[in-house]
C-alpha cells in the first residue's frame, strides 16, 4: 500500500512535468508560435500582399525574437514566405539565419512582462514602440503600414501558454 501511494505520487509529478508549457520565446515555444501564426487570418492574410514581398528577392523574411531579461543569447527564429499570396510560417524554432538584413527582417525584444502585457491585449504596437516597451530593429516604415497584423503578432504570447522561466542558452 506505502509503494502504491509513493509510485502513484512520483507518477503525478512526472506526468506534470511532461505537460509543462516550454519556456516562453524558447526554441519549442517558438514552433508553436510558428504553428499558430498559420492559424490566424490576420497574420497570414494581413502580411500576404505587400510585407511578405519584401524580401530582396531571396523568397523570405525572418523574424528574431528574444526575452529582454533573458537575454540576446536566447534569441529564437521565424521564418516566413509567400506561399499562394499568404504569409505563411514555415519554421519556427533555433536561429538559423544568423546574419539579418534589416532592410527586410526584424529583430523584437521586451522584457518578460511587457511580452505578457503585450500579450494579453493591454496596449497595441503603436504604444509599445512609443513608449519603448518592444525594441525594435527592422524597417519601420513598413512596420507602420501593417499595424493590425503586427498587433496579432504581439498577441501570441497571450495565447500560447509559456513557462516563465527563461529559455536554456
């Protein structure tokens, strides 16, 4: 009975933590992010006509990502093309593309609690940038164009549960 109750406890805290959300903007909160951009019309087809098209020619965009407090180490990777007039993720996950042209690509940090505030709908784009809340390197006239989509960009880390602890290096 005693080893019943023991090996029943450790099986509750094994299969808590195999259900435990990855850290958020790691490389497997990433691909959900990738899987989720897919999912969500405003991105796909908001970015599908004239973001997804500058691109240099080279048929692609990459967004990097990263935690602030966490640290520019921990940096995670989108990668988006135009797939039928959409703005389609194709891989979400590990930096790949180490060397960013800016002129086309994004790099975006806030600290922990400006992703979750962003997040969960509590200010848009345009405050983030005013206020200093998103750093942001990328073209910006661009950005400026596609406010709606860019808003339902800041709001996947409401909507894909992450784990507060920072991502491993």
């Amino acid at each position: 009975m005693k080893y019943t109750t023991i090996a029943l406890a450790a099986l509750a805290v094994l299969s808590s933590a195999a259900h435990a959300a990855p850290a958020m903007m790691s490389t497997e909160w990433t691909a959900q992010a990738c899987d989720a951009w897919n999912k969500d019309a405003a991105l796909t087809d908001g970015l599908g006509e004239k973001w997804i098209k500058n691109d240099k020619g080279r048929g692609y965009k990459i967004i990097h990502l990263y935690r602030t407090d966490c640290g520019e180490a921990t940096k995670t990777e989108l990668k988006i093309v135009d797939k039928d007039g959409k703005a389609m993720c194709v891989y979400g996950g590990a930096v790949q593309n180490a060397q960013m042209d800016h002129a086309v690509d994004y790099t975006m940090h806030a600290t922990s609690e400006r992703w979750n505030e962003m997040g969960a709908g509590e200010y848009g784009p345009m405050k983030a940038m005013m206020f200093g809340r998103l750093k942001f390197t990328g073209p910006k006239m661009e950005a400026m164009g596609v406010m709606g989509p860019f808003e339902a960009f800041l709001r996947l880390p409401g909507k894909i549960p992450g784990d507060k602890a920072c991502p491993a290096k």
